[in-house]
C-alpha cells in the first residue's frame, strides 16, 4: 500500500548498480538465500540485502522466511534512512 509519495526534479547523474546472489543448499529441503543490491551516485548510495531460509515441506509447498534491509544515505525528508522488514510466506510451486 502506497501512503505517501514524494516527486523530485531529476538531477541527470550517473549511478552505478551493483547486484550479488548467493545461495546455499543444506540439503534436499533447506536453501539459504542472499541478494544484496548497491545502487550509488555522487549524492546517494541505496543498500538494500534479502536474506532467506526456505524448506521443502513437499513437492509442491515450502515455507520461507526472511529479513530485509534498505539503507538510504540520503532519504526524502518524510522517509527513514533504514528500513526493515520479517517475512514469513507460504510458496507453491508448480
């Protein structure tokens, strides 16, 4: 849900992104995950990493969960400079 959103002239300077996926499997059942996404420019860096452990409950269902974090070095002014978030989620597969 959408409670605020804030409009900014665009500043035209180039931003370097920068992605790493990691991934681990324990075993048949059990995956740990980690995406870390880096976005910088000269007048703001964006860090934002994903962390999650799923496990097979059978073929068909898993059950994730996870934990965000989204560090902003220059945040509009109504926005936290970090944020997180837990998730716990239910995955059917196909």
């Amino acid at each position: 849900m959408v409670t605020l959103r804030v409009l900014h002239d665009a500043t035209g300077e180039a931003i370097g992104t920068a992605r790493l996926d990691f991934s681990h499997t324990f075993t048949k059942t059990t995956v740990l995950s980690n995406k870390f996404l880096m976005e910088a420019g000269s007048a703001n860096t964006l860090l934002h990493d994903d962390i999650a452990l799923t496990v097979k409950m059978s073929e068909k269902l898993a059950l994730s969960v996870g934990y965000g974090i989204t560090d902003n070095t220059h945040p509009p002014p109504t926005l936290k400079k970090l944020d997180t978030v837990a998730t716990v989620n239910l995955v059917f597969a196909f």
